[in-house]
C-alpha cells in the first residue's frame, strides 16, 4: 500500500475536530431539556406529587458523582463511543461490548421517546387549529409524526456535524428562553396569590418516600445528556479541557431549570377539585401546557413551541450520539466493520446513522411512551454503574500512563458512591415498569449471543495483540 492509500485508509475512520466548548455544552443541555421538562414532568408529577422538586434535585445530586467520572476519563481518554471505551479499557471479557451495546441502544430508543413527546405536542396543535391528519386517529397521528421528525434529522446528522452543532445551539437557546419566560410568569402568579402558592405544597409527599425514588428512576434520562458530551470526544476542540467544562457547565445550567420549573407549575396553578399535582399527572407528558394555560401569555401556543423546540433538540443530540456508539463499536470489529464507514464528503458514519434511524423508527411506532422512558433510564443507569467501576480501574491500572486534564477528588469515594445510587433506582424502577427490566434483560442476552458468537474473536485477537506489544517493549527496553 503506497502512502496516498494509507492515507485514504486511515481517513476513513476518522472523524473531524469541529464542535467549540459552546456547541458541545449545547448539545449536552439540549439532550437533557427535552424529556425531563417538556415530557415526563407532568407523569413524575402524578408519581410524587410536590415532591417533584426533590425529585428533579437528588437526580441532580446522584448524577453528579457520575459526571465527575465522565468528565475525568473524557478528559484523558477522549474518543467517540465514550463509555464504552472507557468500560472496553477498564473491565475484561464482554464488559465492554456489553457496555456499548447498552448505550447505542439506550440512546436510540431514547430518540424515539423524544420522536413520540415531538408528535404529541404537534398532534395538540394540528387539533387546536382543527386540523385533520389525513383523518387518522390521534394514536396513529402521533406516531407517524415522530417517524417524519426521526426522517428528518437523520438528514441533519448526515449532512455532517457542524450542522449539527449548529442546529443543537438554535433549538437549545430558544427553549431556556421560553422556559425562562415560563419560569416567571409562574413567579409572578405565586407572587400574587395570598398564600404564595405555598398550600399547592401540602402534603409534600402525599404517596410515600419510595414515590421519589420511583419518579427518579422514571426521569433519570433527563439527566444524561454529558454522556452526549463525551460521545462526541473525537469530534470536540481541546478535548482535555472542554469535555469536563461542558461536563460540568451542562449540570449547572439545567438543574435550576428543573427545579425552578417543577415549583411554578406545582405551584402558580389554581385547580377546583383535587391537586395541582393530581392535574399535571393526569394530562402526561402535556402537563405543562396546561399549567401554561393559566399563568403565561400566550401560554399555550409558547410551550407547544418550546415542547416542539426541546424534543426536536433532544432527538438531535440523541440521533448524534447513538450514531457515534455504533460507529465506534464497528471501528473496533465489535460490530461489521461497514457501520464504520465515513461518508467521503460529509465526514459522518453514515451507515450507523441509518442503522441507528432505523431502529428509532421501529420503537416509535411500536413501544408506549412510560415504558420507553424507563427503559432508557435502566440502560443508562446499568452504563453508569459500569463506567463508575471503570473510572477505578483506569485510575488503578493506566492513571499513571494517562494525560488527565481533570481530576475528581475524594477518589474512590464518588464512583462507590454514584454505584450504590445508581443501583438503587434500577432496583425502585421495576416498581414502576418491570417491562423496562424485561426489555433490558433481553436486550443484554441478545448482545451477549452476539458477543460470543462473533464479536469475541476480535476481543481474543486484540488481548493476543496488546500482550505481544508488550512483550516486544520490554525487550526493546532490555
């Protein structure tokens, strides 16, 4: 092979370095202010009550411990497919493909959570303008605008990443500014009510300590969007430095969102009969529009807006991420080799993208939108737990060897800590939707048969080839 193939060859799986510390904090706000907010308030709601807020707040505190390790090994071993190298690194055997396997699907059908809240809020308008789809029945309707929404940013995504990033920022920018007007009006409203508002709060917790734990289990994917970050590692400028900084920026920039968010649309609204929590619970993931409908101008059509503008973001970043795990599991031969391939003009991993597309669209049209949610949620909280241990590993192992532009302290204390956490909402999730357990078992068994019938002799050739590297340095150094 001369050097201009050589050349051809190794551009082929590489990807290009074009997403600044902004696009990258934006596409990891823009994965979290999507489903937590827009979609899965008003269920959480219905699920604990006022103590929604505690909700929003401990899965904040609980991620943290996770994004701490995330924004470490993001910063010293950056690379598309993020977790999943990390845990491919840190554990033996089919942890690491098991891992990957998890995450591309976790993201992906989390894209059809976000196709499905995008297809109700547009339904909600095509109704409120007395519009018919086709004369099909708002099931149907739903369903098929989230495969239009899935078809069009698969589109975007392919057209390259600086669209991408550029897409992410505009949506993301237009929802905090809407949910900031939200976030206001509801002050106001409170401000202006004898008791502040303060009676919606009673009781806290009207369903019971384990409620809270449920509903964090239920809206952990709200706050997964830094694994995003770290997705994108091949893709970002200075990534020892803006991977933990979008990291860390992406979490303090959304959990006040959400906390201030769940106090006004608890809080602000006025209801005859029964609870303000009761009421968002029984409208789903339209919960905040009908709250909007009493406190904001122009409320309604607003946060329609902003619902639209959230998921459409979120589906983004997820369709972005779920692309770059497939295509960093066939780059290493855990999957065929083709989901690899970059697309010669665009610089994207076109094939896993459409794989990816696929996949969504199939979920969408087949999976009720609860059961989606915790699905995602276990995946992600089962990926976590593995890349918490990971984080130790690496440390232990390679730390030495390894250029780390951040550190976490306390080590080991917050990877044990974020392990015990994130266990104990998988085991508080199966309350809710054992469902989402069935379909993560059998999700994990169909990875493992891969695994074994034919990703493992990549594994066993690569173990065979980094202990024969190192057998040839020590000799060279003797």
């Amino acid at each position: 092979m001369d050097e201009d193939e050589a050349d051809i060859a190794i551009h082929d799986y590489e990807l290009a370095r074009t997403l600044s510390l902004f696009d990258i904090t934006m596409i990891g706000v823009g994965a979290m202010i999507g489903a937590g907010i827009f979609v899965l308030t008003g269920v959480a709601a219905g699920i604990a009550g006022p103590a929604l807020i505690l909700v929003f707040l401990f899965n904040g505190i609980i991620t943290t411990f996770t994004a701490l390790c995330y924004a470490e090994l993001g910063s010293a071993m950056p690379g598309a497919g993020g977790g999943y190298l990390w845990v491919r690194e840190g554990l033996p055997g089919p942890s690491g493909f098991v891992s990957g396997w998890m995450d591309w699907f976790a993201h992906t059908v989390a894209g059809s959570l976000y196709a499905l809240g995008f297809g109700a809020y547009f339904a909600l308008i095509l109704e409120l303008m007395g519009i018919s789809f086709f004369g099909l029945s708002l099931e149907v309707t739903i369903k098929l605008l989230a495969v239009i929404v899935i078809c069009f940013f698969l589109l975007i995504n392919f057209k390259g990443v600086s669209e991408t990033g550029m897409a992410e920022n505009i949506v993301t920018i237009a929802k905090i500014i809407i949910l900031a007007i939200f976030i206001a009006a509801g002050l106001w409203s409170m401000y202006n009510k004898p008791d502040y508002g303060f009676n919606n709060f009673q009781p806290f917790i009207p369903n019971g300590l384990g409620s809270i734990f449920i509903a964090c289990g239920l809206t952990f994917i709200a706050f997964e969007g830094y694994e995003i970050i770290a997705q994108a590692g091949e893709e970002v400028r200075n990534p020892r430095k803006n991977i933990p900084r979008a990291v860390i920026l992406s979490i303090l920039i959304v959990l006040p969102i959400y906390v201030l968010v769940a106090f006004v649309s608890l809080g602000a609204l006025t209801v005859e009969t029964g609870t303000t929590w009761e009421y968002l619970g029984k409208f789903q993931e339209l919960g905040l529009v009908e709250a909007a409908k009493q406190f904001m101008p122009l409320g309604v059509f607003l946060l329609i807006f902003g619902g639209l503008l959230s998921t459409m973001s979120a589906l983004n970043a997820t369709t972005y991420s779920s692309t770059r795990v497939a295509f960093a599991m066939a780059r290493d031969e855990f999957l065929p080799r083709k989901l690899a391939t970059i697309h010669k003009k665009n610089r994207t991993p076109y094939m896993a993208l459409f794989l990816s597309g696929a996949i969504m669209i199939l979920m969408s049209a087949s999976i009720t939108l609860e059961d989606v949610a915790s699905a995602t949620s276990l995946m992600f909280l089962f990926l976590f737990i593995l890349v918490n241990i990971s984080a130790i590993m690496i440390r232990r192992k390679i730390g030495d060897q390894l250029d780390y532009g951040y550190r976490m302290q306390f080590f080991p204390i917050i990877p044990i800590v974020a392990m015990g956490a994130n266990i104990a909402l998988a085991v508080f999730l199966f309350q809710f939707s054992p469902t989402a357990w069935y379909v993560t078992i059998l999700w994990i068994l169909i990875g493992l048969g891969i695994y074994f019938a034919y990703s493992r002799r990549y594994y066993v050739k690569t173990e065979q080839w980094k202990r024969y590297a190192h057998l040839k340095s020590e000799l060279e150094e003797k």
